[in-house]
C-alpha cells in the first residue's frame, strides 16, 4: 500500500506585513529597471506601526522619488485608513541606500566581448521544483492556499465583503497516497476584519462562500475549518506587528514540499542568482516533468560570486523517472550561465511587482512558467 500522510502549506494575504515589504521593495526594483534596466538593486525594506524603514544598495542611472514609489504601494496594497498608524500618506518613510560595493561589482559586470560571461551576484545554491500532481505543475497544498488567499484580497478590493482588511493568512492540509493528493482535510483562515463584525458572520462567510469557490473540486462538506482561531483578528498590517523583506520564502516558493536555498527574492535585480538562478531551477525542473522525465523534478544550482559558470548542478526526480537521463537532458538543453537565464527569461524589464503576491511559481504570464 502507497504510504498515508498529510501535508500542509500556508499563504499570506498582500497586507501582511511582511509582504507590504516585499511589495514595497519589488516596487522599487521594477521603478529602477524601467528607467535603467541595468540598474542593481538590492532593497530591504521595514514597516512597524508609522514607520517605513528603506535600506540598501541601488546603483542605477534612473530618477527615483523612492518615497513616492513606496507610498504608492502602500496604498495600492490597501492601507489607506488614516486613522490607523500604518498607511499611504502618515507614515514616515527612513531611506538608507548606498550604492552596490566596487568589489562585487567588478566581477558582476561583463565586459562587452565577453557576452554572457556575467558573473553570479553572490554565491550560494537555489531550488526549483515541479510536480505533476496539478496542471500548474506545483504541489497541491500550496496552490489551494494561495487561492485561499487571493481570494480573501479579492473580495476585498471588489467590496463585496467591505469589513475584510488588507492583513491576512492562510493554510491547508492535504491527506496524500503515495505522490498523489487525495484530499483536503484541515483549512486555517485568518483574516482581518471591521472591528464591529461578529466572528460567526466571518465564519459563515469562509465556510459557504471562500473555501467552496477557491477549493474547487477539491472541496468537501467534510473539511475541518478553523476561522480565526485566537476569537478576533480586528489588529493587524505593519500597524500592529513589524514586516520584514524576506521572510517568507517558503510561501514564495513551494510550501515546504520541494527544498530551498535560503536566498529570498523580493527587492533584488537578477544579476543576484538567489533569484535569477531560483527562478530558472524553477523553469528547468518544469521541462524535466513536461518531458515525462519525472513526475517530480528538483533542479539543485550552486554558484561562486563573481563567477559565471555554477559549480554544480543537481537533478532529483524522487524516485519518479531515471535521475541519469534527467540529468543529461538538462546539461545538455539549459546554460545556467547568468547572462544567458537573463537573456532567456527578459528578466531586464520591469516584472516584479507581479511575482511578489500569491508565489513567484505556479501562475501564467511569468516567463519562467511558459
């Protein structure tokens, strides 16, 4: 009999305040690259209550009103109530931005006879994965709690539930058979919300209207539901808990199913292999299973700063397809060069800000998913 377990993975909502950070500093990025798409950034952002915190190291020959562009995001990701402390107009934006160090840059920057001999923005080794259990070629559980999540901001921003605010988590537990999902037996949604409505009209509203329509097929009356389990969830957003840049690789990525590097993405160019190199592991493990290669691919890189080629390149299959020939038919069809992914993927244009809400994989229009 195939081995029985259950696994979860969790989202957040574009309010949370983490992610308000993320967003801020894709934004930043993408504000650089359309004016100068040689622009090398690398952005960290902080919110806390009032206080929005940009630090960094940009060199770019664009012309950036950086507080104007974090403002804007702000309010586009919806905290605009200026009773609150956190929001578009009050809040004191801190900028502390330098430009990128000589050392790195010099063995970053290609010379112009020696097309696609860029060297990786740092060292260190990034992850993709791909699995064939969903037509997105992701893992179950992570993609039902995007979906979750997405749909709490949309019915957010279309007003059809006026009481929801922008902060916002969600989670999923998926029973699997083997390397196949089975069913969905544990959902965790917390959202934040209007002060003045009652938890039971939240519930109510998770369970006949947001788990039905985001789950899909997947849903069943039998589903386990805990609907904002500490009783109330009216405080929230950067007003109530410090955001961070980062620090949600795992939603970014896969949900715990396949590995990560530990490098995050948000705020970075892609000369910075964590996500260049990341997103193209991404690209590669999703041929290997379009191939029929696997039915779960995990592509390993591994690179030294200042260096071009990676100095190793990994193929797991799970057990799912021969690693060999998986191995050689990535060695022989991808340059991991990081010229050449950039080139492959455009990756000098401003697409950021896309990638930065509800996971960088697994969503069409990005180019690492065609």
């Amino acid at each position: 009999m195939p081995h029985s377990f259950v696994f979860t993975s969790e989202s957040v909502t574009e309010g949370h305040p983490d992610k308000v950070c993320d967003y801020v500093a894709d934004s930043i990025l993408d504000a650089c690259l359309e004016q100068d798409p040689r622009s090398r950034v690398a952005c960290e952002v902080l919110a806390k209550s009032h206080n929005l915190v940009l630090a960094g190291e940009i060199s770019t020959n664009a012309t950036i009103d950086f507080d104007a562009v974090a403002r804007r995001a702000v309010e586009e990701i919806g905290y605009t109530d200026l009773s609150q402390p956190f929001n578009h107009r009050t809040t004191s934006i801190l900028l502390a931005f330098t430009s990128q160090s000589n050392e790195i840059a010099q063995g970053v920057d290609e010379e112009e006879e020696k097309a696609k001999e860029q060297g990786a923005g740092d060292q260190g080794m990034m992850f993709g994965y791909a699995s064939d259990e969903t037509p997105e070629l992701m893992p179950l559980p992570i993609l039902l709690a995007h979906r979750l999540a997405r749909g709490l901001a949309d019915d957010r921003r279309s007003g059809r539930h006026d009481w929801l605010r922008p902060d916002g988590k969600t989670q999923v537990s998926v029973r699997y058979e083997g390397i196949q999902p089975k069913r969905v037996e544990r959902l965790v949604v917390s959202t934040m919300h209007a002060a003045d409505k009652s938890q039971e009209e939240i519930r109510e509203y998770v369970h006949r209207e947001l788990a039905p329509r985001c789950l899909g097929d997947w849903y069943h009356d039998d589903i386990q539901i805990f609907v904002n389990p500490t009783g109330a969830f009216s405080h929230g957003g950067p007003s109530a808990d410090a955001g961070v840049t980062g620090r949600k690789i795992i939603v970014d990525t896969y949900g715990g199913m396949g590995r990560h590097g530990g490098g995050a993405f948000s705020g970075k160019d892609p000369s910075k292999v964590d996500r260049s190199g990341a997103y193209f592991c991404r690209h590669v493990a999703r041929q290997v299973v379009r191939e029929g290669l696997a039915k779960r691919a995990e592509v390993q890189v591994a690179y030294a700063i200042g260096v071009a080629h990676p100095v190793s390149i990994h193929v797991h299959t799970h057990g799912t397809g021969p690693e060999e020939k998986a191995a050689k038919y990535v060695e022989e069809t991808f340059d991991f060069r990081p010229r050449a992914i950039i080139e492959r993927l455009g990756l000098l244009r401003p697409i950021y800000r896309q990638t930065t809400n509800y996971g960088h994989f697994g969503r069409p229009g990005l180019p690492w998913e065609e």
